[in-house]
C-alpha cells in the first residue's frame, strides 16, 4: 500500500449461538483519499472478498459506546476470557452477522488512520467533485 493508505489484516470472531467457534479473515483498509470512511475486506466463502464501507467515526466511537443506526452498528464488550473487544453488527438483505476483533488491534488501526489524517481535517482532502461524481454516480 501506498504512504497515503492503511492496510490493517484482522481476525473476527464469527459470534453465531450455537455454532463452532468461527473466524473470519478481514482487512481493515484506509486511504486519504476518502478521508471519512474505512473499508472492511471480508474473505468469505463467496467468490469474491466482500467489502463494507462505513464512517471512521462510527469505528471509533464503537470503541467506547454504542454506535450506528441501520446496516452497521459497534459497540465495546468483552470476550470470554474478559479481553476488551469491539462488535460490528452488519445487516444485508442477504444476512445478518455480529463479529468480535480485538479493541487493541482496531484501536491500533484507528490510530494509524488518524497519523495519516488526524481527526477534524478530513475535510480539507476531500474534492467536492470528486464527492459529487459519486453521489450522482457519474464516472
């Protein structure tokens, strides 16, 4: 990865009553190009990696509350050893799924993305065009 992205490799518990206990492989990626958000990489057993993009501040405030409305929600808890954790909640019309990392490793990435671009100038990176193209899906 380049100096102006993050790329962080994680493990996440698979948190399924009843189940085996289940790990899946993600990578957690940042870039100062798109300043607001972290994508979450999933390797399923789906073809293709499964990505889910949500805002760097719904990950950091799930480190010390309860955070998120909708398809992604993050809250602290602890593991069964009494380790800090943190839990994402992600819902899809295809499935619903709460998995565990570790609070030191997403913290140790969220500090990393705030070395790169620290918390309150993200808005100085972005190009309004660029937002724009976006938004009106325009390439």
């Amino acid at each position: 990865m380049s100096a102006s992205t993050i790329s962080y490799p994680l493990a996440l518990r698979l948190l399924d009553e009843g189940a085996d206990e289940r790990y899946i492989q993600a990578e957690l990626r940042y870039s100062a190009t798109d300043p607001l958000a972290v994508t979450a990489v999933f390797d399923t057993t789906a073809r293709e990696p499964v990505p889910w993009v949500f805002a760097r501040d719904l990950l950091s405030a799930g480190l010390d509350e309860a955070s998120g409305k909708g398809d992604i929600n993050v809250w602290p808890a602890m593991d069964p050893h009494g380790t800090p954790t943190v839990r994402l909640r992600l819902r899809s019309p295809d499935g619903d799924a709460v998995l565990e990392a570790p609070a030191t490793a997403v913290e140790d990435f969220l500090i990393q993305t705030w070395a790169l671009v620290p918390t309150g100038i993200e808005g100085r990176l972005l190009s309004i065009d660029a937002v724009l193209d976006s938004l009106l899906d325009r390439t």
